[in-house]
C-alpha cells in the first residue's frame, strides 16, 4: 500500500507540475492579447481573404483532422511607412468547422476599410480584433484543470484506502 501511495502522490505532483507551467503559459497569452486593447490604432484596408485547410494526420487508419483558417491579408500606414500583414487576433484562429472560418471572411471582404491595432514598440506587429478571445484562455484553463487534478488525486487515493 505505502508503494502505491508514493506512485499516486508522484504522479499528483507531476501533473499539478505541467499544471502550473500552463497557467504561467497561459497567463503570458492572455496578458499578450488585453495588450492589444490599449495599442494605438491606423486606418488599414483588407487586400485579400482566403480560407485555408491544414489536414492534420491521426494515429492509425482514421481520417485525417481538417482545421480551417481564415487568412486575412491587410495593409496600413503608420507614420510614412506602409506595412502588411495577416494576424487577425494573437490567439490562433484555426477551426474544425468551416462555418467559422466562412463567418471570419464575410466580416473582412477585400476592400474593406479597417481599423488595425499596431505594437508601438513595433509597429509590424498588428492585429484586426484586439483583446482576449476564447482561445487566449485555452491553456490558462488546461493548466487550472490539471492543477485541480493534481490536488484532487492524493485526496480521493485517501478516500478508497480508508473505504478498503
């Protein structure tokens, strides 16, 4: 019993480990993209918007995972320079459905004037849609789960050794 307790409690405190180190991951995404929220602005222009598929391989003979990305190329002017880009928001922007992704390009058609959210440190660094979105907050949220997890372990390992 005493072995199995110090494998539990190992294990516990591995997972609670890599919990941590995606809660400080994840707190360095979402610090990154409130960022955003207070960069200043330039008026920009939506030059071109394609969906793109990524076909992800999968262990064994299943079909392949499908991810699509909608790609959004604009460009803007800060001070004298004219700069490019296609960063929509900091978090990734990929989807299993394709639905997601049409809905991304009908709100940039090419043409359209845009307001892009620029780094002033430096000014290529840019985005269309500032702030944290739900991805921002992915591995903030695997890392509490598994911190929780790594606490929950040796309680409930206690639990069925006093019911034995």
């Amino acid at each position: 019993m005493q072995v199995l307790w110090v494998v539990v409690t190992a294990i516990a405190a591995l997972l609670a480990a890599v919990g941590v180190l995606f809660v400080v991951a994840g707190l360095k995404d979402v610090q990154r993209a409130r960022r955003t929220l207070s960069w200043p602005t330039a008026p920009g222009t939506i030059r071109s918007a394609e969906e793109f598929e990524r076909r992800l391989p999968v262990a064994g003979p299943a079909e392949p995972r499908i991810h699509y990305e909608a790609v959004i190329q604009y460009e803007y002017t800060v001070g004298r320079v004219l700069v490019g880009t296609s960063t929509l928001r900091v978090d990734p922007a990929a989807y299993t459905n394709p639905e997601h992704a049409q809905s991304v390009l009908r709100r940039y058609p090419p043409g359209q004037a845009v307001r892009v959210a620029y780094n002033p440190a430096d000014p290529t660094d840019a985005v269309l849609e500032p702030g944290a979105h739900a991805p921002s907050f992915v591995r903030l949220g695997v890392g509490l789960g598994l911190v929780a997890l790594g606490a929950c372990m040796p309680l409930v390992a206690r639990w069925f050794a006093a019911r034995l």
